[in-house]
C-alpha cells in the first residue's frame, strides 16, 4: 500500500469492544493539528465518535499541540467533525440507534497525504468476553511455542 502511514491505533478498542463493521473517514483538522498528526503526537485511548445533527463528530481524540504554531496552536480534545457520505451517516445512525452500537476509531492514518480515520461500529464486551480471549490468546501462544520447540 503505497501512500498509507498509519499515525495512531487505539489498541484497547478490539480488546474492549466486538467490532463488527469499520468505516473510513476524513477528518477536518486546522494546520497545526496536522502537523501534530505527522509527528505522530494524537491519542485514541477513550476516543469515539457521535452522530449530532445529521453530523459524525470524534470526540476525546487528543491531539498534542504543535510547539512552533504562531498562534498558540490548538485546544487538543475539541470536537472535530468527521466526513462521512450521507448514505452512511444515516445508516449508522440507524444501526447505533436500533441496535446499541457505539462507533470507536480504532486508526488515524495518512492516506494519499490526506489524514484518515478508520472507524469501527462495534458493542461492548462484557467481562467474561475478555477473560475468554486473553485464556485463547495464551494457549495459541503456548501451541505456537511448543510447535516451535518440536522444530
């Protein structure tokens, strides 16, 4: 994949939440924020996204400010507005509304110099979802590590 650099990823997201479709977005951002993004200075930890006014909005991203802005820079957690197709906006929102899905960014990215955000509509796992897969994710561990020894 030429021209994608992946900035940010939100590595809590697929562990707390059950992704089950991911959307990708455009972002609008002011010059600093973007110079911030290419020095890789964004958090996606407690991030999402929400459906205001017809509107797809992330929220709680924060993203540091630039130190050579001339005008101060940026409030680093302000809403920025997500760009998404009407089509897909208004199946979202149905889809949050009727079935209780929550929208998570789960990477911010540079693709073709423009700044990306893959989305994912995921619910909630609940405790013993977790424990299942950190009990999968050792044994996988374990076989891959006893097939290695046999080698």
């Amino acid at each position: 994949m030429s021209g994608h650099k992946v900035v940010a990823t939100n590595r809590k997201a697929r562990f707390n939440y059950e992704i089950l479709d991911t959307f990708e977005a455009g972002i609008v951002l002011l010059g600093s924020e973007v110079k911030s993004l290419r020095a890789a200075q964004v958090q996606l930890k407690d991030s999402y996204a929400s459906i205001r006014g017809g509107e797809v909005w992330l929220e709680k991203v924060h993203i540091a400010p630039y130190s050579f802005a001339s005008d101060g820079g940026h409030d680093p957690e302000r809403p920025r507005k997500l760009l998404l197709h009407r089509r897909e906006i208004d199946r979202l929102f149905g889809r949050i509304r009727e079935e209780g899905l929550t929208l998570i960014p789960l990477q911010v990215y540079f693709k073709d110099g423009k700044v990306k955000i893959e989305l994912g509509l995921g619910r909630g796992k609940r405790t013993r979802d977790k424990r299942r897969d950190i009990v999968a994710r050792q044994q996988k561990r374990e076989m891959d590590r006893a097939r290695s020894h046999r080698r």
